[in-house]
C-alpha cells in the first residue's frame, strides 16, 4: 500500500486509501462481498486519467482487462492491479 500511496503523492494525484470491507459495508451493506487481499483508493475524478497511466507506467495491470468498448463505457471505473 505505502508504494502505490507514495506514486500517486509523488505525482500529485489525490486519492483516498480505501480497505475493501469498508469499502464492501458501505456500498453492498456486506462485506463478505469484497475481497480483502487488497487496498482500494478513490481517486479525484480529475485526476482518473493520469492515475491510470500512472500506475500502468509503475508496471500495475487493468484487472480484469477491458476491451476498448467496455473501457469507454466504464469511464470512471477500471480496478488496476499489481
């Protein structure tokens, strides 16, 4: 968590660190629904375009990879992993 953390504050992108099973509780109202091996974090709709590239130059993937049509319908949306 602290490496992703650090590369966004490095390049200026505001995000907010987020566990899944808040995450989960809040959104689904339960949180055996998020898996909880990872850190989700809410990034500034601004800043969406240049955390994506961010994170795919630090060698992070798109998971589950979207096609082109899937990834303009899901503009605000699209997990990354390492």
């Amino acid at each position: 968590m602290a490496k992703t953390q650090d590369l966004f504050e490095s390049n200026r992108i505001r995000t907010i660190p987020f566990k899944g099973l808040t995450l989960a509780s809040l959104i689904y109202g339960d949180p055996t629904l998020r898996q909880t091996d990872d850190l989700d974090f809410l990034v500034h709709p601004e800043d969406l375009a240049r955390a994506k590239e961010t994170l795919l130059s630090a060698g992070y993937l798109p998971f589950p990879l979207l096609t082109p049509a899937e990834e303009r319908a899901m503009p605000e949306s699209a997990p990354v992993t390492a």
